[in-house]
C-alpha cells in the first residue's frame, strides 16, 4: 500500500529503456533485476526516485572506482538537471518544508565533499575508534542477553517477531546509549525512523522538523551537565571552536548518526537470520564453529545486506567510466546489490556461503559502501551482527521460520532490502 500511494509511482514507465529504482519488479528482487542491468554494461542508463536521469554503477570494480573518483561529489549542488534544481530543493518543496531546513540536510557527513568532510568526518571519527568499538563489546552481549531472554513473553500462537523484538531494539539501544538519547525516548525515535524513510511526504513533513527540535532540545540540556556520551563530546568540541563544527552540523552529525546507526544494523540482523534459516547447510556450519561468525557476517553483508544502493553522486566535470562519457552535471547511482553479486568477481555470487570470506577483517564486498564515504559505524555494525547471530543461535539453538520462506513480505523502498517481519519459532 506504501508503495501504491507514493506520489513517485507516476514516474514509472515514462521513459522506456530507462528503468526507474521505483518499478515493482526491481522492488521485488532487486538481485535479478538489478543483474540483469549489469550484465547489459557496467554503466548503465536509469531513473531515480524522482524521475532524475541517473547513471546506474553495476559492477564491482567500476562500482568501487566510481565511490573512489573525487571527481563524482555528493552536494547535490553538482545536481545539473536541466532546470537548475537539485534533488534536495525537490524534495524539500516536495515536503512543503520552509527553506530553512535545506542547512541541515546540507549539513550531513553524507551530502558533503572535502573539505568540510575531511574536517566532519575526522573529528567523529573519534568516537568510532577500534577502541571504542572494542570496549562497547561486552554492554552489546549485555543488551542482546537481556532482549533474547525475553522473547518467549512477546510470542503469540507459538511465534516471535524477531525485528519487532530484537533486530530493533538492539542497535537502537546500542547507538542511543553511544550517542547519549535517553532510554525513555528511543521509542519516539523508532517511530521518526521509519516516518523518515517511508518516501511519503506528510510523514516526512511531520518527522523532520520534530527531530531536528528534540535534539536542539536535548543538546540545551546536556550543555549544563556534560558527560562521556558522544553528544558531549560534540558540544565540547563545538563550544571550543564553532568554526570546526557548527551548530547546525552538530544537529545533523547526531540525526545522522542515530538514523544511519539502527534501522541498516536491524535489517542486516533480520536478514542474515532469515537467510540462515532457509540455508541448513550454513547453518549448520556455523553453529558447529562459532569462530566463522566474522565471515559470516561479511558473508551476509554481501549475499543480503540491507543497503543496495549507495546516495546519488554528481559529476563536477565530464568523466569518462568504463568507456562511458559522464556529462558534468549528471548523476551516477552505485548499485551495491549488483556489484556484491558480480560474475567477474565472485565465484558462484548467488550461493550463500559462510566460509567464503578471508578471516579477520579484511571486507571483500560493497554493502558499506567504498571510499571517502565508506561507513563510518561499519565496525559498530559488524559487532552488532556478530553478538546478534552468535547469542541468537546459543539462546535458541533450534530456532526456526514460523511462516513459509516465500511469505515473507519486504518493504517497498529503492536501496533498502527489509522485512516487514520475521516470525520465529524459539522450540
Ligand atoms: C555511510 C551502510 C551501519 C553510520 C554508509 C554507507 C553505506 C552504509 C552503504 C555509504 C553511503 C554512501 O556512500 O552514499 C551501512 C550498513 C550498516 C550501517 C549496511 C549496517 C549493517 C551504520 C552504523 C552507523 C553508521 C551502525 C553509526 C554508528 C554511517 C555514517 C555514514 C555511513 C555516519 C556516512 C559516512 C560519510 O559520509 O563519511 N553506511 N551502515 N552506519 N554510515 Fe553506515
């Protein structure tokens, strides 16, 4: 139903040839679709959400260059359509927003090149150290022991929705108490969350402008009692020098951070699960060798990760990818989905296979992106996968799929492969 009201849907079919994110045969399995394109050319004409004309990127190695090549910005001030309007100022006058909010979403890591990025992306960065990460490792355990032993109190007739239960709730606990969201108002933010990415406008207009007020809001109240949560650590910062952060990038750094750092990680938990559960076999192997579960999840980032495109990029000058010419102005779409199962490199790229990877931490896929840009919270995201496979399987070691595996319904957004539920029988 979301997708057949969307105001984006008169865009489908216009252009033949040209086939736009939004068709419902590229919702529905964007791995055949998207393959199919990338079996046509490694640079590929399509359509955006919103009818732009984009460059679709689908191949792993030209996917990479593309994500590496300075030359491809993220502001959508590189945005040349023709008309002189960037995505941005369509999808504010699309959300009937004042001007005023288009300083925040120009504000984020995301839509910004260097050098503002280079000086973004290092002061974050801090908090997202191996370190960090490293130690925030036993409070994850903690968080997912606690969520996992209840769940049998959340089941009805026999079955547990583990996104609804556990998927969620557990990095969404884990970014807040990073950030420094106070418990009683992680709801809320769930909510916001998924009004924010639900491409309708109302939602939109409602969402935005609530969050940006409640973090204001919240950054006033911590200023008068600072502690070690990574909005002190912000404030600190910015009161020390407002030229290396700003107000306004501090309100997006959070928003970002907090919206970027829970729904992608819960949808990685589902499903890798679900893609567990219909493959025995692997299963099987990683319940017998817990040490696989590294592998694993870059196994399941690839063969199933939760984003499948990366943001529009635009070309500040005329590049020439893979033997296509790319007019300055135009823009380019990295198809992450196509690249992480490209022939020409992996071997058998449909078959899910746990062991595939090299050990450690070395990543042989795109599903964080690449680049500059690359994922920030990736090693955060990593350890909230593994913590939530391996405690999953050791809590409940007979688990099983408590609908048929072809009744499973995903949601209907471009780039975002989610399920609605995943009902699970804990035996
Ligand atoms: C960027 C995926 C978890 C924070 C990205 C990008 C991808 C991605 C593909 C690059 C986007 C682009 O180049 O246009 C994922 C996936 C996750 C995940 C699949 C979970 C499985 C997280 C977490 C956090 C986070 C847990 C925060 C704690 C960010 C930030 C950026 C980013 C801040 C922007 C970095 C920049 O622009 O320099 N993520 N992410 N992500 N991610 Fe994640």
């Amino acid at each position: 139903t979301e997708l057949a009201e969307s105001p984006f849907n008169q865009n489908i079919g216009k252009h033949p040839g040209e086939p736009n994110v939004m068709e419902p045969a590229l919702l529905a399995d964007p791995f055949t679709g998207y393959g199919e394109l990338r079996e046509q050319g490694p640079v590929v004409r399509g359509r955006f959400v919103d009818d732009t004309p984009v460059w679709f990127i689908t191949r792993f190695e030209e996917a990479r260059e593309a994500l590496r090549d300075q030359r491809f910005a993220n502001d959508p001030k590189f945005a040349g359509n023709g008309n002189g309007e960037s995505p941005t100022s369509r999808m504010l006058e699309m959300m009937g927003l004042p001007e005023h909010y288009r300083e925040y979403l120009a504000g984020s890591i995301l839509t910004m090149d260097a050098p503002d990025h280079t000086r973004l992306r290092r002061l974050v960065s801090r908090a997202f150290t191996a370190r960090k990460i490293t130690d925030l490792r036993p409070r994850v355990e903690e968080i997912a022991d606690t969520l996992l032993r209840r769940l049998p109190d959340h089941a009805e007739n026999g079955a547990v929705d583990l996104i609804q239960h556990f998927a969620y709730p557990l990095p969404i606990t884990v970014i807040c108490e990073l950030v420094g969201i106070p418990e009683a108002d992680r709801p809320q933010w769930r909510t916001w969350g998924s009004q924010l990415i639900s491409v309708q406008p109302e939602s939109l207009r409602e969402a935005f402008p609530a969050m940006i007020e409640y973090i204001h809001e919240l950054i006033r109240e911590r200023r008068a009692a600072l502690t070690d949560d990574l909005l002190s650590e912000l404030i600190r910062v910015h009161d020390d020098d407002g030229s290396r952060l700003s107000d306004i990038e501090m309100v997006t750094m959070v928003l970002t951070l907090v919206l970027a750092g829970h729904e992608t990680t819960a949808h990685l938990i589902a499903n890798g699960t679900a893609a567990l559960l219909t493959h025995p076999d692997q299963l099987r192997l990683l319940k017998s060798d817990p040490e696989l579960l590294p592998r694993a999840v870059h196994e399941l980032m690839r063969w199933c990760g939760p984003v499948q495109m990366t943001r529009l990029r635009y070309a500040v000058e005329d590049v020439e990818l893979a033997g296509v010419r790319i007019a300055q102005g135009e823009a380019v779409l990295p198809l992450l989905v196509a690249a992480n199962h490209d022939p020409r490199h992996y071997a058998d790229p449909a078959r899910l296979d746990v062991t595939r990877q090299p050990a450690g931490r070395a990543e042989n896929h795109v599903g964080f992106g690449h680049g500059m840009h690359y994922c920030l919270g990736a090693s955060l995201a990593r350890q909230e996968g593994e913590v939530a496979f391996g405690k999953l399987l050791a809590h409940y070691p007979d688990l099983t799929l408590a609908v048929e595996p072809d009744t499973l319904q995903r949601i209907p957004l471009p780039g975002n492969w989610r399920l609605t539920a995943l009902p699970l029988g804990l035996n």
